[in-house]
C-alpha cells in the first residue's frame, strides 16, 4: 500500500561602498520574533470517497505513519528518517510494540499521511507481514472509514480464479488478469490516464462488467472476489487508497474487495 520536503534557501547580498559608511544595524529587541511560513502538519490524512469504503469498527492497535515519525497508538516508536523511513533499530520496536498490544485476530488499522509515497507503505507492510500481521486495515479522513486489505504469500495470488489486476504507473491505469481470461499484461482489457481529477471512474465500471457478465446471479467462489494491485512505488497514499475503494463496490454491487497488494518499486 511516499512524502514532500521543501527546502528553502535565502540569498543575502552584502553592498560595500567606498563613500559612504555602511548603515548601522540595530540588533531586534529579545521579545520580537520574524515571522515563518506555517509548516505543514506532520499528519494530513488522506480523504477518500467512494463505496468500497466501510465503517472502521472491531479493529486492534493503531499504527500511524506520519512525516515525521510512526506511532503504536499515542506511543511513538521511531522517527522517520528524511529518506522518509526508520532505522532497521526501530523496526523491532515497531512489531514488538505491536505484539504487546494484539490480543486478538483484530485488523491493525493503518493511518497514514496522504503524500507517504507507496514504497514507503510497501516497506511497513512488508515489516508486518513478516511480523505475522496480515489482516490490516487502512483508514481515511477522520479515521471513521476504512479499506480492508490482505498480505498474501505467493502462492495465493498465483492460486485459482480470475485474478484480475490493476497496474498504476505514474498516470497510467490498466486492467488485466493474471488468468488471461480478460487482457494480461501485455494486451490489457483496458487502459486509460490518470487525469488532474484522480478519478478511477473508467476502472470501476469495467469491473461492473465484468462481475455482472461472469456472475449474473451473484454467486461466484470465495477466490473470484480478490484482486491484485500494483501501483508504482511514487504513487501518493492519497491515490492508492481512492484506488483501493474503487475496487471494492459500484454503488450495492459488490466488485472485488478482497485487495491484495503487490509491487511498489
């Protein structure tokens, strides 16, 4: 399932002149103080629409990655580095903690700031799988609505069923299936670009169709509901989550919710 840093630098330009004397500088009273561009908050989460989302409820520790550090609930465990991870120290600490408070197969709620670039998000996910973490869940906005995902082996997301799978490249989008049964990699049932708008409108209305053609009455086996994703690792949280609920639900239709995700280099 990648973050901006601005860096800022000032010009000063020294004036020597040979006729006159150089201005006198007057040292700012202790009690003045310049004024600074606002910094960004270290948590902006990401707001997503649409109705693949549902109700955060029954769900186990809370682990916030924000631009400055990760958090096990209000505790925090590791700063975040400027190359925008932790230190291989503080991993240990991260699953520790987590392993004290898990009493229960209760999702791991994931908060996460909406510019974390996928890489990052792939990489704690990858600290939690090998953890023994799979059932997680990602929030968004305030927290109140969340998208479940799954950490597969390989060899489920090589199993049986369609299997079909969404490639997000910088601004390009494609749908295929690891089965071959509609588009692969190479001659994809659709393709389209990501415009300013993000919107995956166009994705989520050929997996309509194909739901409503496969399985007209809506009974289809447990492995026909999974698909696979695979964004770019420099795609933002904010557009792999708004990718992510587009997937699960066209309005009452079910589509394919569950979600495993893959790539992210």
């Amino acid at each position: 399932m990648r973050a901006i840093w601005i860096a800022v630098a000032a010009l000063a330009l020294a004036c020597a002149c040979k006729d006159k004397k150089p201005p006198v500088q007057h040292d700012e009273p202790a009690t003045q103080t310049r004024q600074r561009p606002a910094d960004r908050p270290a948590l902006e989460t990401p707001d997503v629409t649409g109705p693949g989302l549902v109700p955060a409820v029954g769900l186990g520790p809370k682990v916030t990655f924000s631009k400055t550090e990760i958090k096990v609930d209000d505790e925090s465990v590791a700063p975040v580095r400027p190359d925008g991870w932790i230190d291989a120290s503080r991993v240990e600490v991260l699953t520790r903690t987590l392993e004290g408070k898990a009493n229960s197969d209760a999702p791991i709620a994931i908060t996460l700031d909406a510019m974390v670039p996928y890489r990052r998000v792939g990489q704690l996910l990858d600290t939690l799988k090998r953890a023994g973490f799979r059932n997680l869940a990602l929030l968004t906005g305030s927290g109140g609505q969340m998208i479940p995902i799954e950490l597969p082996d390989s060899a489920e997301i090589n199993g049986a069923g369609l299997r079909p799978v969404v490639t997000l490249e910088r601004k390009q989008v494609s749908l295929w299936s690891a089965s071959g049964l509609e588009g692969t990699r190479a001659r994809p049932k659709l393709t389209f670009g990501l415009g300013e708008t993000r919107s995956f409108a166009p994705l989520t209305r050929a997996l309509a169709d194909i739901v409503q053609k496969r399985w007209p009455t809506g009974k289809r086996p447990a492995e026909d509901r999974t698909i696979i994703i695979q964004p770019d690792g420099n795609q933002p949280a904010e557009v792999l989550l708004q990718l992510l609920a587009s997937v699960r639900a066209d309005g009452s239709v079910e589509l394919f919710p569950n979600i495993f995700l893959t790539g992210g280099q």
